[in-house]
C-alpha cells in the first residue's frame, strides 16, 4: 500500500505545491489578512507536500494580503522554519513593504530571508543560494 503524496494543496487563503525545478510556490490569496493558523496549516501542508524535506520557498502574496503580529513571529520563528532552506517573498505594496522590513530587522529569520517586487528575481536569488537539505 502507497501513501499518496498530494501535488497541490489548498488552506483558507493560499496553496501550495512543488514546482519542477523543486522550489516550494506559496501562492497566498488578494486581499487576506493572513493569521497565525493559516501559517500552521501552511507549515503542515509543506511537510506533507515534501515528506518533512526543507525547501527553498517562492511565497507569492496576493495585493492587498497582510499578516498578523503572531503569523509573523511564527513564520520567522526556528519552530515555523522547519521545513524552509529559505524564503524569497514576491511582494506588491508599501504596507507589504513595511512588514518585510520589520521581519528582517526585529524577527531575524533563521533561514535567508529576502523580498521582492517580481518571481524572476526571487527565483534567481533561491537558485543561487546552493543551499539543500543535509
């Protein structure tokens, strides 16, 4: 008997799958206010989705998608970094902005950690990482 490996999975307000080159695409809904229980159905879609390996993660957010005080502390915590080599987040808006900055400088993510405005420079900046999962 095989367990089935899902390829997509779908939360309250994103999803997530494994691209052929192997990054992990969070794509996160427009307009959302992303909480602290959707970052854990995330953390736990990724660990189903790569079998409990870490990835490099494309994390898309939608216009208009912010995060709570307590999704991210979590997402930028060694407890919701478990599945992460690192983290390229595409983003659209100042406010997004604003929190990218806050996360780098007073979270201080365990994982490389970096934001951009498009996915060919975030793609780009996680290939050349070379980091993998040891």
């Amino acid at each position: 008997m095989s367990i089935h490996q899902p390829e997509k999975i779908e939360g309250r307000c994103f999803t997530v799958f494994l691209r052929d080159d192997g990054i992990l695409q969070i794509d996160i809904d427009e307009n959302s206010y992303f909480e602290k229980s959707d970052f854990e159905e995330l953390r736990d879609a990724a660990g189903l989705i790569g079998k409990g390996k870490k990835f490099l993660n494309l994390i898309r957010v939608g216009k208009g998608t912010l995060l709570d005080d307590k999704a991210r502390k979590l997402s930028s915590s060694v407890e919701g970094s478990i599945y992460k080599l690192a983290d390229a987040f595409v983003i659209t808006s100042y406010a997004q902005q604003l929190i990218a900055n806050f996360i780098i400088i007073m979270n201080n993510p365990p994982v490389p950690t970096s934001f951009f405005t498009d996915d060919a420079a975030a793609i780009k900046w996680l290939k050349e990482l070379q980091i993998s999962d040891q």
